[in-house]
C-alpha cells in the first residue's frame, strides 16, 4: 500500500491530494480541543490515530466502526463495533468524539449525530468532517452531501451547540480536485494517465496557490468538504 503524502502531488495521490492534506490541516489546527477519553466514529482503519495522540490532553483513543463496514488491514481493526444504529456504550462515557468522512455513509445521519450526543459527557466535543466534490464510494453505502446549512442544522437538531463550520476548498481547489479525480478515475490507458499527469500537475498546483476560500454561509460558493466542531453542552 503506497502512504500519503500530504505535502507532494504524486502520480498515485493525485486524486486525493487535496482532501486528504486539507482534512489533515483541519484535524491538525483543530486537535487541542479535544481531550480526555475519545471516540472515533466510523474510524476504519484509524488513519488518524498517531495524529490525534500528538495531543497530551487525549488519555485514551478508542475506534468505533460499521458491523460490515469494510476489509481491514491485518493487524487494524476498530475496538468495537456498531449497528448504524445504537453504540454499545452507556451515556456520557467520552470526553470528545470525531466522526471523519462517515456521516454520508449513514442512512439516518440523525440518529448517529444523537448517538454522539448521548455518549459524550457535558461540556465535550465533537470534530467532524464531510466530503462535497467526490465520487459516489463504498456503494451502495452512499447517501449524502453536505452544505454549510445542512450540516449545521443536522448538528443542532442533535442538540449540539456553539457549531463551528469551515469550508476546506474554494472554487480553485474544486476544480484542482476534480482534475486530479478525472486523470485516475476516468477510464483511460495508464500510459494516456501519465502523459496527462505532467500536464495536469502544474495546473493543480497552480490552482490549489491561488484558492480562496470564501465565507462557509456565501451564496453561489463551491467548496471540497466541509469540517465541523460542535459541542455537546
């Protein structure tokens, strides 16, 4: 398995390179608000875990994921398990909680947001992240995408509190993102692929130094994925 690597495009990362480096950039700038005992929701293979132990105020990191959900690694898997419906744990059992890229794989997004809610203790909080401009993925296991206002009122509805949410990607890394998709994911001869990647790659970078991310509540705004802290009051 090749590892990213968020600071170069690559022939390999091209497709992921901006969602993966900006999602890591957001977890990165936003990790000292957790602590405690945490909960990752849907943490597959736990990409994040040495990230999120990088902050001394963590004490514990626990995995949550999907009955079914996916294949994993020999030697990973998450420490226990759930139905899309109930967590197996009693309420208030964590000090902070992040759900990275799940909340589209969930049929009922509203009954996951509460289950974090009932789990986590008063006062802790939840980071969070969704793509916009990606590929149907884990079909059919697919359901949503989310805007700024979505987002924010499924958040609140849970009964979540003081959310915060960050566009990650204006108009310029969009169309970036979605050069890097078409080159990989197209059907094209692999030889055509790395023909195009010499092309491509200096538009990418160019585009990714010039974006501008707008305000998150903006009209006529296109964005990459959004991330998200809420707090459970």
């Amino acid at each position: 398995m090749i590892e990213f690597n968020p600071k170069e495009i690559t022939f390999e990362n091209i497709d992921r390179f901006y969602i993966k480096s900006s999602l890591l950039r957001f977890l990165d700038s936003k990790k000292e608000v957790l602590n405690g005992d945490l909960l990752d929701v849907g943490c597959g293979e736990k990409p994040y875990e040495t990230l999120i132990l990088s902050n001394p105020q963590i004490t514990s990191y626990s995995g949550v994921d999907l009955i079914g959900g996916q294949e994993y690694k020999v030697g990973v898997k998450p420490d226990f398990y759930w139905d899309g419906i109930t967590f197996p744990f009693d309420d208030s059992t964590y000090d902070s909680a992040m759900a990275t890229e799940v909340l589209e794989h969930c049929p009922d997004p509203q009954i996951t947001l509460t289950e974090i809610f009932r789990i986590l203790r008063p006062d802790s909080p939840l980071i969070l992240t969704v793509p916009f401009i990606w590929p149907t993925h884990e079909s059919p296991c697919d359901y949503y995408r989310y805007t700024p206002f979505g987002l924010k009122y499924q958040l609140e509805r849970a009964g979540f509190k003081n959310v915060e949410i960050t566009c990650m990607g204006g108009w310029d890394a969009s169309l970036a993102q979605v050069l890097g998709l078409w080159l990989k994911r197209r059907k094209m001869s692999k030889k055509n692929q790395k023909r195009l990647f010499w092309i491509l790659k200096p538009v990418i970078q160019f585009l990714l130094k010039k974006d501008r991310v707008l305000d998150e509540y903006s009209d006529q705004h296109l964005i990459t994925s959004l991330g998200a802290i809420a707090w459970r009051n």
